[in-house]
C-alpha cells in the first residue's frame, strides 16, 4: 500500500481500514473495555479515537488535559460533568470539551457504548498503558496518577453526585 506523507507533522501515513472488534486493546481503570481505533502514530498526530463499553455505573474521575475530547454515543446514556455543569447526552448525542476544562462522566444505569476522540492524539495511549497495567495485576491508584501524568492528565479527584 502506498504511503502518504502528512503536510502538517511530516509522518508517514497509510490508509487503513479496522473492522468492529479491531484496534488495540485499551481500558479504564474503571470497568471500561476500550479499543483504540486511531493513534497519534496512525493519524499523523491528529487525533486518537477509541471505542469503549462501560458497565452500568461506570465513572471517570474528574481530570484535566490540555486536549479536547469528543464523544459520540453509540447506546446508552451518560451524564457528563464539565466545568461544574452536568450535561446529559443519550444515543446519538455529541458531546464536545475543549481542553483545559474539569470534567467527567457516568454511564447511566444499563452502561453504554460511546467513540471519544481526542484532539490532538496522543493521550489516548493512556487507556492501552491502563490496559497493559490491568493486565500485570499492577494497578494501583498511584499507577493510574503517575500514567496520567505521563500522559499530562491530572487526575483531580471522583465525580460528585449528581
């Protein structure tokens, strides 16, 4: 296949396609399964995309990154928490953060299904580090906080009720 070459950062690029199921296994400390469908390294930096299943109740913590993130909602519903606010989105909503802004989220009592796409890539390589950390019976809280920081996410603390 031909390789293309990316105007912006140089990188070689190459067309792909990943069918459902595909893409790199990836997770949430929390109970989400995740795949990583984009990368940084697959995208030419500009964007990560993963697909995650979350469990009824799943929550992040509340965190803060200097990207933006965008989720689509395959099923299910969720209510994110953003800049003291909560926004709730079923399937079929888009919700958008721009970065820097506080923010988490909930999956609603059945879970659900979403795609987040991180603007520019490069953070989504924490939930595969997540993953591989699952995956060695090594995750602590102090793990999760020094990936995060690998990553430039910090960590700030749970998501309040709602």
């Amino acid at each position: 296949m031909r390789i293309y070459e990316n105007g912006t950062t140089g990188r070689p690029l190459r067309p792909y396609v990943l069918a459902a199921g595909e893409g790199e296994p990836a997770a949430a400390s929390e109970d989400s399964a995740m795949r990583i469908k984009a990368s940084a390294e697959s995208t030419g930096g500009g964007l990560g995309l993963l697909e995650g299943v979350d469990a009824p109740g799943f929550a992040t913590p509340l965190h803060r990154h200097d990207v933006a993130e965008l989720w689509y909602i395959l099923d299910g519903h969720y209510d994110f928490y953003v800049a003291g606010e909560w926004l709730p989105a079923g399937a079929g909503a888009v919700v958008f953060v721009p970065g820097g802004l506080v923010h988490g989220l909930r999956a609603g009592p059945a879970g659900g299904r979403k795609l987040t796409a991180i603007i520019p890539g490069g953070p989504e390589g924490f939930f595969r580090d997540v993953h591989r950390a699952i995956e060695a019976d090594a995750v602590t809280p102090e793990r999760i906080r020094a990936l995060g920081a690998e990553y430039s996410i910090e960590l700030i603390g749970p998501l309040p009720e709602r």
